[in-house]
C-alpha cells in the first residue's frame, strides 16, 4: 500500500498497492490498482465514468480462531489482519477483464445494499462461482464502484433477485435511490 492516489477520490479506498512478499517470492498487485471506465448506455443517450477501486479481502482470507499463520503470510493492513490467500490472489487476476465487461456480467442484489456478479471461466475452460462484491455511491461527482470482496463459492449460487447494470449507473448518475431487491 502507498499513499500515492492515481485519481483524486474523496474516500480513503487505497488506489496503488505494493507488491507483496512471502519469503522470496514476490506477488505483484498491480492488477488491483485503482483504475476508470468509461460505458456508454445501448439504448440511452447516457454515458457513465466509473471509478473502481479494490478491497485487500480480494486476495487474503480471515484468520481463523485455531489458526497457526505464519507472520510473513499477514497481510500488514493496518485495521484489518488477514492471511495472503494465493487461490484468491490467482483469481483476482481476473478482476480487470470482469470490470471491463461489466455490462455484459450477471449482476444480482448481494445484501447490505451491495451488489455481486460471479461465474467466471478459468484458462484450463473449467467454470466456477467467483462472487465479486461491490458497493457502489456517489460523491463529488464522481460515480464510484468498490469491490469489496471477491472468493469462490463453496455451494451452488441459489436463487437470487437479478438487477441490470445499467439502471446501478443510471441512478447513480441522476442521484436516485440504488436498485433494492424486492420485498419478499
């Protein structure tokens, strides 16, 4: 982590991480770093500039209670100590192209006012449930997308309630009320 912002946001998120050392081998987290997009809408004369940034949980995993980690493999953020997770960080290689082809991903209402999309391909063609979580506001003017999380599923998805892509921007452009599931 470095105080360094690539883009003058008003929250705290960070925006450029430092490579991460377990004894000799570094892991490179640039992949992670802040970054923006640009979507136009299909159908509305609408245009959106989303900020993204990424959450430490997208590459490390909680310390269970019994849980022996060695102090090398803690993550040193700050508030938060979490174990380097190399399935997780192997998996967040994908976030750049998830992100770019938002539009195109199943989005679906994740709880606490968040949103998540999942299922991803890996190389070797296999498919699994990979649960990227977001939180999503406005500030500033600035429309800002943060993925909290991201893991693979243990158990099938389930059912849950779709939401569009499109209307998440378009509410967040005109200060709307976020997209809520609907009421059981």
């Amino acid at each position: 982590m470095t105080k360094k912002q690539l883009f003058n946001l008003p929250d705290n998120e960070v925006q450029q991480w430092k490579n991460f050392n377990i004894g000799n081998h570094k892991y490179n987290l640039q992949h992670l770093n802040a970054c923006k997009h640009h979507f136009d809408h299909p159908e509305r004369n609408e245009s959106y500039t989303l900020f993204f940034t990424f959450s430490h949980h997208v590459f490390t995993r909680s310390i269970k209670a019994v849980e022996n980690v060695k102090t090398d493999q803690i993550y040193p953020y700050p508030s938060d100590q979490r174990a380097f997770d190399l399935a997780r960080f192997k998996l967040s290689k994908h976030l750049p192209n998830i992100i770019q082809n938002l539009p195109d991903q199943f989005f679906y209402h994740g709880g606490y006012s968040r949103y998540c999309s999942c299922k991803l391909t890996q190389e070797n063609g296999t498919s699994i449930e990979y649960q990227v979580v977001y939180r999503t506001w406005k500030t500033r003017g600035k429309m800002r997308f943060h993925i909290e999380s991201a893991y693979p599923l243990q158990a099938p998805l389930g059912k849950v309630k779709k939401v569009n892509f499109w209307v998440i921007c378009h509410n967040l452009l005109h200060n709307k009320k976020p997209p809520q599931p609907a009421a059981k």
